[in-house]
C-alpha cells in the first residue's frame, strides 16, 4: 500500500497591522476664531460677575464671629437675611433652619466682622467727632430726665426716659411702633424683640435686661410682609438697643450689599448705657434661681447699680450682692465693645450720672433734642439741666474712658469689604440686515 501523496500547507500571510487610512479629500481653508474673551468682574467695572471673588457666607459668620466669642447677638444678620432662614436661639447666637442662598448679605451685615466708626458716624451725623468728644461721642447736650407718669416710674429702671419718649413719639404720631425688648411668658426674664404699638405695650416693656436678646432681629417683621402685620413701606419705627446693637444696626444701613432698606423709615433710636452684658442660663437660671433660689416668674425687677446686683420679687428685695457673684456669666464678646454710652443713637439713656431716679440722657443729634422739648413741653418728662464739671459727669466719663482700653481692632476698620463697583455702560454693537 502506498502512503498518500504530500499536500504542502499554504504559507500564512500575517494580516496588516494598521488599517489602511481612507482617502480624505483635503479640508477648505477656513478662519481661526479667536478665544473667548474672559468677562471680568463688575469691581473692574465691566460683564456680568456681581460677587466678590470669594463668598462670604452664614458659615463664615460661624467660624470668623460666633466661634471666636466675638458674637455680641445683635441680631442683625437674622433682620438682613432675604429669604428668613436666620433664626433666634436659647444658646444666644444665631443659627439657621433653611438652605443658604449665597447672598452674603448677613456677613456684611455685621458689626464683629469690620465697622468703620467713622463712615457710620458720617452716615448718621453728617460730620466726625471733635477732638472734645472723644470720651463720649458726638453729642448736643446731656440732661437729667425723669417721666412724670407714675406708672412709668412705678416700672422703669431709674427715671422711666426712654419709655417715655417712646410714649411721646406713640402718641403724637411721630412714629407707628417701637422696636424694644420684652420678656417671654414662657421663659421668664429671657429678653427677646417686640413691636410696640401701644402705651401697654411699651410699659410691658420698661425696665432693663442683662442678657442679650437679638433685639435687631426684631427689625425681621419689616423685612418680611405680613409676618406682623406692619407696613415696611410706610410705618415709621424707633429702635432701642444696646450700644453693640445699634452697631449691628447701623452696618446694616451702611455697607452697599447689606440691607439699608431696614432703616427707610427709622425716625429715631434710643441707646442704653452698657459695660457689659450676661449669659441667661449662667446668670438667671443657674445662679438666681438655681443657687439662690429665686423663682424667676416672681422677680419683677433685676438692677446692676454701684457694682451691686440686685434682684426685687414684688417690692421687696430678694438679692443684694456684689455684681461679681456673677462674674463667670459676663460674656465674652463684651471684651472688644468699646462704646458705653452708646455712641451711634440719637438718644443715649442711662442712669450713670444722675441722682437716684433719674435718668441722664444725651442728645446726639437735632432730631433728639426735639423729641427732648416735645416730651418736655407735652408733660411727659421733666428735665434739668446736668453740670458738664460735675461729679455725675466726671463718673460717666471715667466708665466711658474704661470700656476704651479693651481692644477693638478685630473689627474696627475698614480692610475687608471691598468697596462698590462703579456702574458703567458698555457700547453694544448689533448688525443690521440690509434690505
């Protein structure tokens, strides 16, 4: 048998190793187009870029202010913010229930993050302090004032002025309501913002408080419409509050991103004379009632006088001890406030400087001293006048000249808002078909 016959296998040809490129046919010439000129931002003064570089938000507020225990809880940033996230709170601060909108509008508006003194005292005065009114601020005059109502007197903390120049102002139709501070029902001597409209309103309001209550919040309820039922178009307000507050207050009104429209129709405002100020639950709660055992819904008067805190359950005092049993409760922001004797208000109000009953009030501004006369005229207070080389002066001056050595350069500048972009127009070329 023979072996089948040899087929030779065919020799494998390996495949390309590139796929052949198609034929292309060549692309027409065509012009470049030029790159995207950048829009520049509107503090160069041209596009559409509003912001500053960097934003600045309720977080930043947070780390930079609250955080720092450089907060005084003014409440300005709760009254500024646009879209109502921005609450009150039992801890004393601010704090937020909502989403952040970026805005940066309740950073600028506070005190502890810069306020230049003199462009605020430019704003509300029209002119800088002289050299004369270094201690006390810019003023026309300084009074002692007592209320002749008996039932201001029976519930005011000295000589019941302010709440009677705020009745004055009530009743002569100077203004619609008052923006001042109240106990809550539900948390006794724990202060908080209300609207007073009525002479009810407002002797439920007299009397001093010593822990903070963000009364500017309180400027919330023209903010918002018809959370209160108030007309922020037309009704005119007065604000009280502490020199720290009308701080808060005032840099709302004065930086261009903050909220100025707050202070539209603000006829006047009424500063307290302050040194310092206490934390509610360590002062009240804690101490008063917890260790001294006072039941805070029976006192019905608290008085820090001659270094003396003092606390009444009906007419009778129930505490007389040295105002540094509480020492331990003073809060920490009140270290770099400076201002006593509530240098940004027309009307300055305390008790330092006058005899027992009386309250001194400085005139800082015209307006000021015409609700002074008009009150005076209309028989709610009387005034006298206070020697400016007296013992009561010299006192008030010494307090004044005390806040002053602690350190306010944290915030009393003008270094980190950037300034307001110049509006300009920018020609707009558009091609028109020809016919």
């Amino acid at each position: 048998m023979s072996a089948p016959p040899q087929t030779s296998k065919p020799t494998p040809v390996n495949p390309p190793t590139t796929a052949p490129k198609p034929t292309v046919a060549p692309a027409k010439a065509s012009t470049p187009v030029p790159p995207a000129t950048p829009l520049k931002s509107s503090v160069e003064g041209e596009g559409w870029k509003p912001l500053p570089k960097k934003l600045k938000i309720f977080g930043n507020l947070i780390t930079e202010v609250v955080n720092k225990g450089i907060c005084m809880y003014c409440g300005a940033c709760i009254a500024s913010c646009p879209i109502d996230i921005l609450f009150h709170s039992d801890k004393e601060e601010p704090i937020m229930r909502g989403t952040c909108a970026a805005c940066q509008v309740c950073y600028y508006s506070c005190p502890r993050i810069e306020l230049p003194l003199d462009e605020v005292e430019h704003q509300i005065f029209g002119r800088a302090r002289t050299p004369e009114e270094a201690i006390l601020g810019i003023h026309i005059g300084t009074y002692p004032v007592r209320a002749k109502d008996p039932e201001i007197m029976k519930r005011a903390q000295d000589g019941g002025a302010g709440t009677a120049f705020l009745l004055y102002a009530l009743e002569h139709k100077l203004i619609d309501y008052a923006v001042v501070s109240e106990i809550r029902a539900y948390d006794p001597w724990r202060p908080e913002p209300q609207m007073a409209r009525t002479r009810e309103d407002l002797l439920n309001s007299a009397g001093s408080r010593y822990t903070p209550g963000g009364q500017v919040g309180g400027l919330a309820e023209v903010a918002i419409p018809n959370r209160a039922g108030i007309n922020s178009q037309e009704d005119r307000i007065a604000v009280v509050g502490l020199p720290c507050e009308l701080q808060g207050m005032w840099r709302m009104n004065t930086h261009w991103i903050a909220t100025p429209k707050l202070a539209r129709n603000l006829v006047f405002t009424v500063g307290l004379y302050c040194s310092k100020v206490f934390d509610y639950e360590k002062m009240m709660v804690n101490y008063v009632e917890g260790k001294r055992g006072i039941d805070l819904k029976t006192v019905t008067k608290v008085n820090v006088k001659k270094n003396r805190l003092l606390v009444y359950v009906g007419d009778r005092l129930a505490l007389d001890e040295p105002v540094e049993v509480v020492g331990e409760a003073a809060r920490e922001e009140c270290n770099v406030c400076i201002d006593y004797s509530a240098e940004l208000a027309d009307l300055a109000i305390g008790a330092i400087g006058s005899a027992s009953g009386w309250s001194t009030v400085i005139t800082r501004t015209p307006r000021a001293e015409e609700i002074l006369k008009g009150a005076q005229d209309a028989g709610y207070v009387e005034v006298k006048n206070l020697d400016p080389m007296g013992k009561g002066m010299k006192l008030l001056e010494r307090l004044c000249e005390k806040k002053r050595q602690r350190d306010p350069s944290h915030y009393m500048r003008h270094e980190t808002a950037f300034p307001k972009p110049e509006p300009s127009l920018i020609p707009i070329q558009v091609p028109v078909k020809q016919a």
